[in-house]
C-alpha cells in the first residue's frame, strides 16, 4: 500500500503548529507533502516508510526560536522493520531522522519496540527511542511503557 498528501499550510499542523513562534505573521504560508509506503509479506513481516517535507523555506526566526538567524525547510523520514514472532507478539524496529528539525525533531532516531497482545482487545507496548539533534545539541532516551484496552 502506498499513499501521499499535501498541506497548503504546514504550520497548520497538528504537532509543528507548537513550534511556530507567531502564527498570526508569517512572512507566506509554506506547504508541505508526505508520502508512505507499507509492505506486508509472509503473513508476519512487515516494512513501513514515511517521509514529509515543507516545499519552501520558513523565514529565520518563523519556527523553533524567534533568534534563529537561518532560514529552515524542515523534513523528516521513517523506516520500521517488525515482525510477529507469535501471534500475539511482535517486535519491530525503527529508524528515521530529520533535516532542519532544530531541537523539536531528532536528526537520526532509532529505536525498537515489542508489543504484546495478552488478551483480546488489551495490548502491552513497550519502547525504547534514543534521538540525536543537529549541531550535537542534545541527545535523548525515551523508554515508554502503554497499555491499550480497546472497547
């Protein structure tokens, strides 16, 4: 399956609209576009690719810090490889990273996660993250821990 879109406004979105520093004057709205990939094969593996983009810069001090000097044209990508070692168990990793993501989106990323399902409806996740942020500015490690009921 494969799919892509494309926004007239990215700092419209959803979670880059936190990081615009005043929405209300932009210099001109930049649009982006995103485009996916999955792959399902031998009923228990499974590769999935995302990539999104702005299309035009956003004018220094626009995003992330109003005493950013550069102009940014942000983009991110996403590759996962998992596999379902039982029925109800699988574990999958990823990697991905950013370009022009100052300290909102990691430059590389990688991670694993392995999910359970112990009873129908209910799923036990857990994730570990570690990202890497241009200009060696910080590196995180982010280890999650979600349970799901769905009704």
């Amino acid at each position: 399956m494969f799919g892509a879109s494309y926004t007239s406004n990215l700092a419209g979105s959803d979670a880059f609209s936190e990081v615009v520093v005043d929405p209300e004057n932009l210099e001109s709205l930049v649009a982006g576009w995103s485009a996916y990939v999955t792959f399902e094969f031998l009923d228990r593996f499974h590769l999935i690719g995302e990539y999104v983009g702005a299309l035009d810069n956003f004018e220094a001090g626009e995003i992330y810090d109003p005493a950013d000097t550069k102009k940014r044209e942000p983009s991110a990508w996403n590759l996962e490889f998992g596999v379902a070692i039982m029925e109800a168990l699988e574990v999958a990793a990823r990697y991905g990273g950013s370009d022009d993501g100052g300290d909102f989106l990691p430059e590389s990323e990688y991670g694993a996660v392995l999910n359970w399902g112990f009873f129908e409806n209910t799923n036990l996740g857990l994730e570990y993250l570690h990202g890497e942020f241009e200009d060696d500015l910080m590196e995180t490690d982010v280890v999650t821990v979600q349970l799901a009921v769905e009704f």
